[in-house]
C-alpha cells in the first residue's frame, strides 16, 4: 500500500493566498493526512485557500467530508476556499451530491487564484 503522505503533494503560498496540491487516490486511508495538511493550512487564515486536484484520481466519501469540513473552517473565518483542476470522476461527485453548488470550483490554478 503507498505511503499516506503521498496524497499531499504541496503546499505553498501564493501571494495571500495559500495552495495545497493534492494527488492520487484519497481514501479512507490516506485521508487522515490530507486533513491534517487541510487544517495546518487552515490554522494559518489564508484570504484564499485553492485546492488543487489536478493529480488526484479517486475521492470517497471520507475526502469529501474532510473537503467540507474545511470548508466550515475557511467560512468561519470568513476565508474563501477554490477548488481547481478536478478531474470528471471526481467533479462528478460533486455533482451528485450537489456539493457543486456550495464549492468554488475552477478549472484552472490561476482562475482559483484570482477567483
């Protein structure tokens, strides 16, 4: 089985903003690390925090949930929170569960950023 860790690609600061590339695939497994790579960057109240999927190939429910978790926590801090380069497995997720509709979903990094 691959390492957790692998899921958390990146994170860097873009400007106020900060982004957290994530990859592969998040599962009930390697969520655990995705959340907490989620909350540190949460912690630190970005304007902006951009979730990049670009490199993840399966999300479950629990990366969902840890996605929607994060998102109370930016709203909280009246942050905003982008999602960006989701591929059309994951995207349709989303669409099924109507979480389209709550989350700023974009296709590109730079659109997020500039969201």
């Amino acid at each position: 089985m691959p390492d957790s860790q692998d899921c958390v690609k990146e994170v860097r600061e873009q400007g106020d903003a900060i982004v957290v590339a994530l990859g592969g695939e998040i599962d009930l497994h390697r969520t655990p690390a995705v959340h907490k790579a989620l909350v540190a960057a949460c912690d630190r109240k970005p304007a902006r925090l951009v979730i990049n999927l670009d490199a993840v190939a399966y999300m479950d429910s629990s990366g969902i949930g840890t996605l929607v978790e994060v998102f109370r926590r930016v709203n909280a801090y009246r942050g905003k929170l982008a999602l960006c380069n989701i591929n059309q497995r994951v995207h349709s997720v989303f669409e099924i569960t109507r979480l389209d509709q709550f989350f700023e979903i974009y296709d590109t990094e730079a659109e997020a950023l500039a969201g």
